[in-house]
C-alpha cells in the first residue's frame, strides 16, 4: 500500500461538513476521502498546526496518528499531501522532502511565487521526489485527450470568463491552456474587478494573453457574489469548442450538408465528462495508483511565470 500522510485538514484536506462529503456520501470532495476510498493506499497520519482539527480529522477518517507539525513525523511515508494555506506552501514542502517521499501533492498554486516554486522543484529534483500539482482538470481524462487534439488545431482565439480570483479560480483554465498553447509571451491588462470574494493578493482581473501558439487569449473576470461563472471558448480554423460546466463540453464543428447552402453553420456535439469535477480527487489518486507521471510540476512553473509577468 502507498503510505500517505495529509498536511492540513481544512476544507480541501479533510473537513468538509459531513452532509458534503464523509464516507456516506457519494461525491469525494476532500483528499482523505479520496485517500480512504483508494485501497492501494494507506493514510498514516495526518498533520495541522491547529491540533485539535488533526484529531477532529483523525476520528472522522478513521486515521490514528495526529501531529501540529511534519516535524513530529517519524514514520516512513510514500507519498505526502500538501493542503495547508498558500503562504505555508514552500515551507511544508520543504520539511516534507526531509522525510524523502517517493512523490508530493501540493494543491494549487505550488508557492506564491516562481523563485519558491524553483527551489521546491529543485530540492525534489535533487532528492528524486515526484511533484504534483492539484489542477483538476489536468485529472479529467476527457479534458486530457481534448487537450492533446488542440495542440494540433490552429486556434483563432480562446475567452474565458470566470469569478473569485485570477490565482483561485482563473488558474484552472490557465493551467489547462498551458498545455497546448506553447510559450507564454505577453499579456495586456484590461481591468481589475475587486468583490467581495477576493483575497487580498488574489483580484479577478481582466487581460488578454499571448502564447506561441495564439496571440489573443482573453480572460474575462466577472463578479461572483451573484453566482459562479466558468467557462472557455476555443475557436480553432474549423471549430468552436464550449467547456460550459463542471460536467461537460460541446464541440461545435462544421456541418457536412445545411440548409443555407455554401454558408458554413456549426452543428453541436455535446460531451458529458463521465468522470468530471465530482470525482477530480478519485481520478488524480487513480492516477497516482497507476505511477502515471503527469506533468503538472511543468505547468506550475509556466502559470507561476505569467503571474510574475503580471506582477500578482
């Protein structure tokens, strides 16, 4: 079994309210219910500098060992699990490459900046240490094949619109770009929406972005306090491609025969995403499980590039 230990036990971690998600719900929502659901692996502690939600954690995964810091961790591990706030990102990692697991988790972002993401990576490269990064649509196999189809198109243009931060939420639709866009080359801002949802260091901007392989990529920050918005729309030379919800895509390519003649009109082709965000946690362990490598540690590094060009 693959010795896991989680660091952090809030929300991503392991609290979730129960009636959300525990071992009698359906949805997986947490990392130690993903951990618990898995048989190959084992959950052998858990750690949070708050110790009584370690053992709040503990007692509702059924887990035995609790510590308020990865210092107090004595047993062998495989794999660690980082989820503890952004700012405490680098520091965790660093004391659990010490106890040298074969691979580390860290959800997103990897660090508040490109120079502690370079030293995180460095150090796991130095101590052979797989690094993963939690972008959950990097886990969605259907989005995984979409992706390798784009990097063959010739794309026009992309849109996103999204809601509750550039690093929070709009970082998922970059992280998905990043994988077949190429180089990142320059970005202009157009505006900066602040609502009641942002973090301080964390604004839902407006910028166009350029990459290698497309000069305008426009992300359209919208305000979230009304309701949540996330979509991408991909323009490629023969297609218009619709990630319009958590559970689905639509490919709009263009119609063999229509009504109007030569006037080339798009016909839809929806896309249900079997295993989407719901299981996103079942499906990055399911990985893990398999020693598939992902990659992600790479397109950390390009997301943590823009958002040093952006100043953010």
């Amino acid at each position: 079994m693959i010795k896991t230990l989680l660091v952090g036990s809030g929300s991503v971690g392991a609290l979730k309210p129960s009636n959300i998600d525990s071992m009698a719900t359906k949805n997986i929502f947490t990392h130690a219910h993903a951990i618990k659901n898995n048989p190959a692996f084992e959950l052998i502690g858990i750690v949070d500098k708050d110790i009584n939600k370690a053992k709040k954690a503990c007692v509702k995964w059924g887990v035995s060992n609790y510590y308020s810091d990865v210092k107090e961790v004595k047993e062998e591990i495989d794999l660690a699990v980082c989820a503890v706030d952004t700012k405490y990102h680098a520091a965790v990692m660093i004391d659990l490459i010490s106890l040298k697991p074969k691979r580390i988790i860290c959800e997103k972002p990897c660090t508040e900046n490109l120079d502690a993401f370079l030293l995180v990576n460095r150090l796991c490269v130095e101590y052979g240490i797989i690094l993963d990064v939690n972008y959950n649509r990097y886990f969605i196999p259907e989005l995984e094949r979409l992706q390798r189809l784009l990097s063959f198109s010739e794309i026009q243009n992309i849109n996103v619109r999204y809601c509750r931060g550039f690093k929070r939420d709009g970082c998922h639709a970059l992280a998905f770009l990043c994988g077949f866009l190429g180089k990142f080359k320059d970005a202009t801002f157009f505006l900066t929406l602040k609502q009641i949802l942002d973090n301080e260091d964390d604004s839902t901007i407006s910028v166009m972005l350029r990459f290698e392989k497309c000069d305008n990529v426009i992300f359209q920050g919208c305000d979230g306090n009304n309701f949540s918005i996330f979509e991408i729309t991909i323009l490629t030379n023969n297609e218009k491609i619709s990630i319009t919800s958590h559970s689905k895509y639509i490919n709009y390519s263009v119609a063999k025969k229509t009504e109007f003649g030569n006037f080339k009109a798009l016909e839809e082709v929806e896309y249900k995403l079997k295993t989407g965000l719901n299981n996103y946690l079942v499906n990055l362990y399911d990985s893990i499980a398999k020693g598939e490598v992902n990659g992600t540690k790479f397109i950390a590094e390009d997301v943590h590039i823009i958002y040093k060009y952006l100043g953010i």
